[in-house]
C-alpha cells in the first residue's frame, strides 16, 4: 500500500504504477487486507475524511477498489486511524494552547517583577525583582571590598546558633542537588569547602528559625555586605561574602 499513499497522501510524492503493475494488482482476493493502520494513519484526513473519499482516492490511482466502501474491516480501521490522528492534533493544540497561556502569564508576572509591583514567589522571579547576579564564585574568592551589590546563591546550613546568621558551604540548586551528588561520588569528591555567610533580616526571621535546618538547603538573594573569617578543619584561616538577606527559601 506504500505506492498507492503517494497519490493519497498529501505529504508524500506521486509514483506513478505502469499498466503491468496496476494489471497485476487488479481485484484479487483479500486486496484490502494489504491496508495497515499505520498506512491509513498517514492520510490527511481534511482531504479524505470519510472511507467513500478514500475508496475514490483508491479508483483515481487505477488501484483494486472493489467492494471497497463495504469492507466492514477497511472502515473499522479507517475509523480507528482516523479516531487516533484526531485525537493527537488535538492533544497537540491542547498543548499549544497551554504553552501560550504559561507563556504570557511569564510576561506578565516577569513584567511586574521588573516593575516592582508584586512580590516574587520563587527564586527566578526574586532574581528579576532584585536585578540579583550569580553569586558562586564569590564564595571560593570573596572580594577584597564588597561590592553591596545583589547576588543568588544556593547553599546548605553549616553552623548557626541562637542569632539570625549562619556559616552556609556553596550547593547546587534543589532541581541539581541529586546530579550533582551522584557525580562527586562517582569521582570521590567530598562537598563543596566554599563558605559564605548569610545574614537574616528581621522581616524574614521569624520563617528562617520556623523553616531552616543543619545541613538544609535553601535559596537565596542577598546583598554582598562584608567579608568575614572562618577557619577550616585543617586549621587554616579563609575569608568568606557575607551576604543580607533579601529573598530566603529552604529546600
């Protein structure tokens, strides 16, 4: 059935069948039967929408039609094929549609980010609302003078007492946390020794001592504020970013 869907077939283009080949195929017993699903879901049906358009479609080709619209086999798999493509376009166009709605409320809550009406509900639209910077590198080589600019980071909670502050070691995002696991260990990479600290405002405080824990990931946007000193296992001094707070999120 290949031959004859490159004249059905919009997609596809015409080959024509010499007179011996289309005298060799002439009505013969079980004609129909070489009809596949799979050939009859290639069809368009805008052109062909019925099993009388297609059994036509058939004839016009010089190809074996006979009895063609009253092969109860032939139309339960027209309708079947037909059925299938219908409901994958609309599937398709279902998801069109979503694709366009989820992109425009982006805009427009990107929009309100940039313009500063609304209050940004993940670290993506915080990032926007506060013109943040990736902040990673600044953990393993603070600057000499902070900067007081706005920076995104991820990290897990290493020390914190009582007070609004705590020591954080550099972490990949919560969506990474896994990958990057699963490759330091396969390499037999410890986590990260790159330090920052973070300071929690008061307007935040009081979901950082309900929400955080040791060892707890989070999200952060904070202002790079100053530098301070920790020491390390091995006894060596380091210098560490502190950053303010603006936008905390645990994970």
């Amino acid at each position: 059935m290949k031959r004859i869907f490159c004249v059905v077939v919009a997609a596809c283009s015409i080959v024509f069948l010499s007179p011996l080949n289309v005298m060799a195929q002439q009505c013969h017993r079980g004609w129909n039967n070489s009809i596949s699903r799979d050939d009859l879901r290639m069809l368009d049906y805008k052109q062909i929408p019925t099993v009388e358009a297609f059994c036509q479609a058939l004839r016009a080709s010089n190809w074996c039609g006979e009895g063609c619209e009253e092969s109860a086999g032939l139309r339960r798999l027209f309708d079947e094929a037909k059925a299938e493509r219908e409901a994958r376009q609309a599937e398709q166009e279902q998801k069109q549609v979503r694709e366009k709605v989820q992109a425009s409320a982006l805009a427009i809550r990107e929009a309100e980010m940039r313009a500063r009406t609304s209050v940004p509900e993940n670290l993506g639209e915080a990032v926007i609302y506060y013109e943040a910077e990736h902040g990673g590198q600044l953990a393993s080589a603070p600057k000499i003078k902070p900067d007081g600019g706005m920076y995104y980071i991820h990290g897990k909670i290493k020390m914190a007492g009582e007070s609004p502050e705590f020591l954080a070691a550099l972490s990949s995002s919560k969506d990474n946390e896994l990958l990057a696991n699963a490759l330091r260990r396969s390499r037999g990479l410890g986590e990260s020794t790159d330090y920052f600290a973070v300071v929690i405002p008061d307007q935040l405080q009081n979901y950082y001592f309900d929400k955080a824990k040791i060892e707890g990931g989070f999200d952060l946007v904070g202002r790079y504020i100053s530098n301070t000193k920790y020491t390390t296992v091995s006894g060596q001094e380091k210098s560490a970013p502190v950053f303010e707070a603006v936008y905390f999120k645990v994970w």
